[in-house]
C-alpha cells in the first residue's frame, strides 16, 4: 500500500507545494473578482461574491469532522493503552500507538481549520462575531489556554511512547488521561457557544438584551445534552474511520502478519463505533427532548417541520450503520472456530433489523396527490400510518438496538466452549456481579418510582390520567426484580439462562408491551409519551449493561472451542468498513446541518435575526449536495493526512495479534 | 493494490452519489421548493389565503396543527372536522366561547375566542393536550399583528365565515404594529451603486428601470423621473414604491384601462392625448396609440403600472444594488 519511505517527504512537499500554490491562484483569482472597496461596518459580507453561509458551512463542517477524530481517537487509543498495560498483551499498546501517530498529523490540520473557520465568521459574519464575543470573550482564552495544553500534551504522548515505558508507563497512561481532558474541555466550551445559539439563557425576555453572566450563558440548557452526544459520536466516528483505514491497509497488505494485524485493527474499528454507536439514540432522544423543552418551536420544527425528512435520510444511514455493523461481525464468525454453532440465529436477527429499519424509516405524513389519496383511501395509509407515529420509532430502535447487542453477544461467545464453574473464578468476579447488580436494580427502580411519584398536573393532565404511568413502571419493577434472579442463576452456574430471561423480559416489555401502549398512551395522555420512551430506553440500557456484565464473568476463562483465523476475512467485509466510515461521515455532516439549520433564520434562536440573503433553509437535496461535496473533501484530506504520515507507522507494518 | 484503492475510492464516491440522488428524491417528493424564505410575507390583507399562508408558513401552525386531511401532526387538535367535538375550527369556536362564557362569566364570541387561543394559548387548554404553545406573537415566530388577524380568518374560514370585522385584537397590539412601522427603515445589506446602476439601465435585465425612468439624461419617460429622488422622498418610501408600487400611485401617473370597440384591453399611463388619439405606455415602456374614435369605454386603475413582482424576479443582493443606487440620487 505504501510507497518507500525515504520517497514520502518529497512526495509530501510537492503536495504541500501545489496545496499553497493553488491556494495563493484562489486568492488572487478572488481579489481581482472581488472590484467593490471593502464594506467598512457591514452586517455581512459575501465570501469572494459567493455564498458566506456555503463558506462557513463548508470550513465548518471540515473542522468538526477533523475534530470529532482528534477528540474521539485519544479516547479509544487511552483506553486501549490502558488494557495493555493491565493485561500486559502488547498487541493492544501497539494499537494504541498506530493511532496516536494517525491522531499526531490530524492535529494540525484540525487546528488549521479551527483557524481558517474563526477568520471566515469574523470576516463574513461580523455582527455576529462582535455580538457572540460580547457575551462569550472570556472562554476565549480559556480556548486559546486549552488548546496549547492539548497540543502540548498530544505532542508529549506521541514522542515519549518509547521512553515512558516499564515504571514510567502509569504516568504515559496519565498523560493519555490528560490528554482527553483537555480535549473534553475544548469540546465543552465550543459546545457553549454553539448550544447558547441554539437556546439562550440570561436573556430578557422583553427587550431581548444579554443580561447574564458568562457562566449562565455556558450552562444553557442544551450544553451538557450536546456534550454526551458529542463525546458518543466522537467516539463511533473515530472507530469508524480507524476501521476504514484498517480495511485499506488490509486491502493492501502483501503480508499475512499485517494483514492479521489490520484485520484485528478494524474488528477493533467497528466494535468500538458499534458500541458508541448503541447508546447514541438514547444521548440523541435526551438531546431532542431539551431542545423541544427549550423551545417547542424549534422542537416541533424538527420532528414535524422542515427538518422531518431530515430526520427519515437520518434513520437511512443509522440503518446502513446498524445493519454494516452486524453484517460485518457476521462476516467475522467466519473466522472464529466454533462460531458455525450459532450462523443459523444470523437469519432472524437480519430479519429484526430489516423490518425494524422499514417500521423507523416510514414517515407520518407524505404529500400525495388527489389520485393517491383516493386509492389510499385518505391521507394516511389505514396501517402503515401508525409505523410512522414515534411510540412505533420508539420500539424499533429498541429492538434495533437489542438485535445488535444479540449480534454481539454471538459474536463473543463464537469460540467459548464450557464454562468454568462461578465459584472458581474469585473473589473479584463475585465483587463485580454484586456491584453490577447494584446498579441494574438501581436504574429501573429509580425510574420507577419517579412514574409513580409523577405529578399529572406537571403535564397538564387530570389526576385520573395517572393510571397511564403505572405499567410502564410496574414493567420497570420486573425487571428489577429479575436482577436477584439472574444474580441468583449466575452464581448457580446457569448464567446463559440468567442472560436469556433479562434479554426475553427487556425485549417483550420494552418493545412489544411498552410498543403498542404508546398507541394508548398518545391517545389518552400524549404528554405522557415522553416518560414512556425513557422507560422503553432506560429498560433497553439497563438490559445491556447487565447483559455485558454477566457475559464477560459467565464466560470468563471458558474453554476455547477454537482459533481466531486473524487476516482470514474476505474483501467485502473490508468494503463494508469502508461504507460503515464514508456512511458516519455523512451522517455527521447531516446531524450538523440538522443543528445548525434548527435556528432558521435566527443567528441566536429568538434573540438575534439573520438578515443576510443567505437566511433560508436549504432543501434536502441542496443539503446533501453540499454534504455529498463535504464529505469527499473531508475523506480526501484525512486521506492525505494519513498517507503523510504513514512513514513513522510503517516501521513495523503491523503485526499479527496473539 | 491499485485496483483495491481504487475499488475504495469507487466505493466511497458511490455512497455519496447514493445518499446525494436520495436527497433529491425526497426534494422531489416532499414537494421542498427551491430556496425556502424562513418568513412568508403577506400584503397586510386579512384574507383567508394569507392566514392559510401563515398557517403552513411562517406561523408553523402546521408543525403541531393538522387541518382534517391536510398534514400529520398530532400533538395540538386538529382543526378540520375530524378534530375534537367532530367539528372544524370555524365550527368548534362557537361550541367553545360558550364554554368560556360559562367559566368567566362574561360574553364571548367565536373570534374572540380564536384570538386568546392565538394570543394566550394557556388560558384555555383542549382536554388531553398540554399547554405548550407558544406565543406566536414572541420569536422565533414574531407575527406581526396583521398575520395574527389573517390567521384568525382562515380558521373562522374552516367550516365557519370568514369575519375580519369580528377580530378585536387587544389594543396594545395595534400601537405595537405602528411602533415598529415608525421604525427608521435600513438595509441589511450593504448594496453595490456602481452594480445597482448597471442593473437599473439594463434594458434586457431583470430590474431595467431605466426602460421607464429617467436619471439625468438617461432613461425612459414612461414613470417618473428619479433624478433627485433620495433628496425628496425616504428610504422605506423607496423601498416601498418598488416592492409595491400599487400603494401610492405618483400624481400624473394613474393607470388606465382603456376598452376598443373591437374588444381589445389597453393598460397604462396615458401619455399623449388629442382629439385624434390616446397614446399609453405600457409597463414595458411600449407606447401604444388608440384612436378616439376606436375607444369604447375608459376607466381608472388603482393598480400601478409599475409591475408589482420585483420582490419576487430581484435577488436580494441585486435589490439592495438597486437601493444603494437610487439612494445615492440627490
């Protein structure tokens, strides 16, 4: 895959050459268009005599997508790091490394952009610069502070792998820690900004002027729901990308060892995007539910206005990634020794997905014409139409969400053969189920209780219409009650049966009960269908952390059935990499279109108005234009990125994993 | 190795195109426009299509309001006849000011109880809905008292009878609505003159006021002539008298309808007339000669000759060259 070495500075420099070349020709080209003198004092000012919305949209875009890598792979490269240190498995510390030296060059780039976007917003959108400084100039040197401390920090844990090693790995592993809190802090505080657009606090109400304090305006409403689903989707794009630049350097490998060692590297890929790509619908409901609560305009807007088709592409590229993931993993029994026993469940899993993905992508409402309707009979189809209502969407990414667990669990457990008794395993695995016990009946508990508790009125309800909160905690109380159970079978060594009763219990209550309930509850209490969707989620997640838990204590020193073949994976699994990263990438662009667009023609929602001609919101169709462009650009930078630095990465050429 | 790199970056275009060709169909199928203005812009005219126009527009009624078969959204009542009390909105209004009535005491009429809906949403709230929505009167919405009338009108107009004489908007409205009208007028958009001048004698481009307007020694004499104008007359009256001309009509400049015998309509200022003939100029600059003797009947237009759609054929850039241009005219 590689060219020699000693031929890429060279190669490097022409690159860089004709990069500055081509910039210095734009420029000049848009200083002899550019004939008027400078508006001195404007709102607003076009980019060259394009577009300044096209402009910021684009640099913009770049840079998260730059930053969502360089925030996303410190986290998996330190955790990585972490589990060879304990394990002592070096495979894992390797790995870490080859992503640290991919994170090291896209750092700068990163920064570039960060750049190039603050002098496009200052130079196009002036007023709202001036007005966001007004309120924000103190994070600003905080940004500046944190960005040298991340750089430094970033810079000192690539360089001082090799000498930080034996005694001194602790404080390299520290390092990596560091290393992401300064980049979570970065995060936080251009979350403020971007949230405090979204909705405004320490505002007055009648004269719209700022009249709060920095602080308030940090701690908006939407700042820490934008933060979780931030860091999630940091972490699923960045397993994503490092899976696709796996499967090329597999694509390309001549050697069994690297090719091993790049197929180990992109199993590590999607499972991490998977696993981050699971909660992610929870972080995302979370999120829509403040925005709504915020502003029910903007919250309407979304998922019943102008952005409702945005929201159908949305669920089209969640489906390619949930249903590339399992395909992937499903490809990947091939090569585990005993994992033949559990193909034939592949079936109906991809049948869940399938019909889950048909119930989340069907709309509510499509304009049809006077024929259409006549031969529908209406408006809405007499069944389909209820696919489309969210208590529908809510139990198909439930189901969604189980069924790729299910993969997953399948997957683990492909080359386990007989289990060792739970009561050779030590004090520490009876420690762990305790603890983790705790904390599955702690959830739904909790949960349960704050339905019961549940005050009609704060929904405008009638005190009858609290009838409606008791099943679903009722539900959530069974499942409490099946922890001792399943805690109890665990330690009887029927761990597999404990797992099976939680799986059949989460999936029944939280998809099929919960599922047609939300019909009644729409009904009879709609208000209420917010509560019910977290009870629905919170089930589902309950289900999955316990489930993890128990399967890795359950199986844990269980005899091996047989080899992980490494490098024996066929080429579309390595294809499928490539789609399940291309696929994040648009769906990041999408989401940050989704975002920003949310405010219309505002600047700061409600507060502070685009008057610019560029204050109309773009069709799907021009908006996946310029994501389409976006995106190829992006890919075709990380691309080049990677390449430059592949020389310090190609020193070893991968190895095959023990 | 080159044909896998080149199967990836197949691959990776493919996706893109895919995603790109879905998004077009769903432009296509959702019915988006082009370029969607976030606001809708009425004329100021209490009619039942301009509050339609607020309802599914700017208003977003539509987001939480479907109306019977039109739209899907649930979470308010439905205001067509498959809403609550089995009755459209126009209907259902009457049903309800008699429940207000009952509850305060006092005389309430269908329009007024259409304007607390829209004006104080929390003060009654339909059973099994929640008492969310917002004042259309506050941003991000921010109606302008007119719009709120409008939409008030469409949905007396859904099942009921459109009365505008009805809606009595509470009076702190109205001086709200002339306030912001006294506001000095400015561009958002710092125009170009020297482009706004090219435009503006661009006889084949989509301003060309210059076909009908004379500055200086250039232009037409079908309009008035704009040589000193920004001397004489403001800003927003500018901006007015291009983006709706029809609202006042220069002394000398009426609009005529002249009908010939032989049924033909001639529309414009009159610019020549003898006892021999009339001579009109149309609103393309167009000077047309009717012979007295052909002319059957002669009557004034209050509408402009002036064609009324510059809001519309005009980007906004190009509009505000064309303001920077005339502004500069003293």
């Amino acid at each position: 895959m590689r060219p020699p070495a000693r031929r890429q500075p060279r190669r490097g420099r022409c690159w860089g050459g004709a990069g500055l070349l081509a910039l210095a020709v734009v420029l000049a080209a848009g200083a002899a268009a550019a004939d008027a003198p400078p508006a001195i004092g404007a709102e607003y000012r076009t980019f060259y005599g394009a577009s300044a919305r096209l402009a910021v949209w684009v640099v913009a875009e770049i840079h998260l997508m730059l930053g969502a890598f360089v925030l996303g792979v410190p986290i998996v490269a330190s955790i990585l790091e972490i589990v060879g240190w304990r394990t002592g498995e070096a495979r894992w510390d390797r790995l870490a490394r080859e992503l640290t030296g991919l994170l090291a060059a896209a750092f700068s780039t990163t920064a570039a952009f960060g750049g190039l976007l603050v002098f496009t917003l200052i130079g196009l959108y002036p007023r709202f610069m001036a007005f966001l400084t007004s309120v924000f100039h103190e994070t600003y040197y905080a940004y500046a502070l944190l960005f040298l401390a991340e750089g430094f920090t970033l810079y000192l844990y690539h360089y001082g792998w090799d000498r930080m090693r034996g005694r001194w790995k602790g404080l390299h592993v520290a390092l990596g820690v560091l290393l992401n809190l300064w980049g979570t802090a970065l995060m936080l505080i251009a979350n403020a900004w971007v949230s405090w657009m979204m909705a405004p606090t320490g505002v007055e109400r009648d004269t719209l002027r700022v009249v709060g304090t920095t602080w308030q305006a940090v701690a908006n409403p939407l700042w820490i729901p934008l933060a979780i689903h931030r860091v999630l989707a940091n972490v699923a794009f960045a397993g994503f990308v490092v899976g696709a630049y796996a499967a090329v350097g597999f694509l390309c490998a001549r050697r069994e060892a690297a090719r091993a060692h790049y197929d180990w590297m992109g199993y590590v890929g999607n499972f991490v995007g998977l696993a981050a790509l699971i909660p992610l619908p929870f972080a995302g409901y979370y999120l829509g539910r403040e925005i709504y609560s915020a502003s029910a305009v903007m919250g309407n807007n979304m998922m019943g206005g102008a952005f409702s088709w945005a929201f159908i592409l949305q669920a089209v590229l969640i489906g390619i990634l949930f249903v590339g993931g399992n395909y992937y993993l499903w490809i990947g029994m091939g090569r585990i020794g005993g994992a033949e026993r559990y193909q034939p469940w592949i079936k109906y899993v991809n049948l869940v997905l399938l019909v889950s993905f048909a119930v989340w992508l069907t709309p509510r409402n499509i304009p049809l014409t006077g024929e259409e309707q006549a031969s529908l009979g209406g408006q809405f189809h007499p069944l389909l139409k209820y696919f489309g209502l969210m208590a529908a969407k809510n139990a198909a990414v439930s189901f969604i969400i189980l069924s790729t667990f299910f993969s997953f669990l399948l997957y683990r457990r492909g080359n386990k053969g007989r289990r060792r008794p739970f009561a050779e395993q030590g004090r520490a695995s009876g420690l762990a189920l305790g603890a983790g016990a705790l904390v599955a009946l702690a959830i739904p508990l909790w949960y349960a209780r704050a339905l019961l508790m549940l005050d009609p009125a704060s929904l405008d309800l009638a005190a009858a219409q609290a009838g409606y909160f008791r099943l679903p905690a009722y539900l959530l109380l069974g499942q409490a009650a099946l922890v001792p159970v399943s805690l109890v079978l665990t330690l009887r060594d029927r761990g597999p049966l404990a797992q099976g009763l939680v799986f059949a219990w989460t999936t029944l209550a939280a998809v099929f009960v919960l599922g047609v309930y939300g019909f009644v509850v729409m009904e009879k209490a709609n208000p209420f269908l917010r509560h019910l969707a977290v009870a629905q989620w919170l089930m589902v997640l309950g289900c999955l952390l316990w489930n993890t838990l128990l399967d890795v204590l359950v199986f844990r020193g269980a005899a091996v059935a047989g080899a992980i073949r490494w490098g024996r994976m066929p080429a579309r699994a390595q294809y499928t990499l490539v789609l399940l990263c291309v696929t994040i990438v648009m769906l990041m662009g999408l989401m940050g279109f989704i975002r920003s667009g949310l405010r219309e023609d505002w600047h700061v929602y409600g507060v502070l108005q685009d008057t610019s001609p560029w204050a109309w919101t773009p069709t799907t169709a021009y908006m996946t234009r310029v994501v389409g462009a976006i995106v190829l650009g992006f890919l075709g930078l990380v691309s080049l990125v990677f390449w430059l630095a592949a020389p310090r990465a190609a020193d070893d050429d991968g190895e095959a994993p023990a | 190795m080159r044909r896998h790199l080149l199967g990836v970056a197949a691959l990776t275009v493919a996706v893109v195109l895919a995603i790109a060709a879905l998004g077009e169909l769903i432009t296509r199928v959702s019915g988006e426009g082009g370029e969607r203005p976030a606001a809708a812009v009425i004329a100021g005219v209490a009619t039942p299509e301009a509050g339609e126009a607020i309802f599914w527009g700017k208003g977003k009624c539509s987001t939480c309001h479907a109306v019977g078969g039109r739209g899907g959204a649930v979470r308010g009542p439905d205001q067509g006849a498959t809403g609550p009390l089995g009755q459209p909105i126009g209907l259902r209004a009457e049903a309800r000011a008699r429940e207000r009535s009952r509850a305060t005491g006092r005389p309430w009429t269908a329009a007024d109880y259409l304007v607390e809906s829209l004006l104080d949403p929390g003060a009654y709230v339909v059973a099994g809905y929640k008492n969310e929505m917002p004042n259309p009167l506050r941003p991000p919405i921010r109606l302008a008292p007119d719009e709120v009338r409008a939409a008030i009108v469409y949905l007396q107009s859904l099942g009921g009878t459109p009365d505008p004489a009805a809606i009595a908007l509470p009076p702190g409205l109205a001086a709200q609505a002339r306030a912001a009208a006294a506001e000095e007028w400015r561009a958002y958009v710092a125009g170009d003159a020297k482009k706004g001048e090219r435009l503006f004698f661009d006889a084949d481009g989509s301003a060309g006021c210059g076909r009908c307007h004379r500055v200086g020694a250039r232009g037409g004499d079908v309009g008035p002539e704009l040589t000193h104008i920004a001397g004489t007359r403001d800003a927003r009256f500018i901006v007015e008298s291009i983006l709706e001309p029809s609202k006042v009509i220069a002394s000398g400049y009426e609009t005529v309808l002249i009908v010939t015998k032989d049924e033909r309509h001639v529309t414009g200022i009159v610019r020549r007339e003898s006892a021999a003939a009339v001579e009109v100029a149309d609103s393309q600059g167009r000077i047309q000669r009717v012979a007295t003797r052909d002319v059957r009947r002669r009557a004034p237009q209050a509408i402009s000759t002036m064609p009324g759609n510059f809001g519309e054929i005009l980007t906004v850039e190009e509009f505000h060259d064309v303001l920077a241009y005339v502004l500069a005219l003293r």
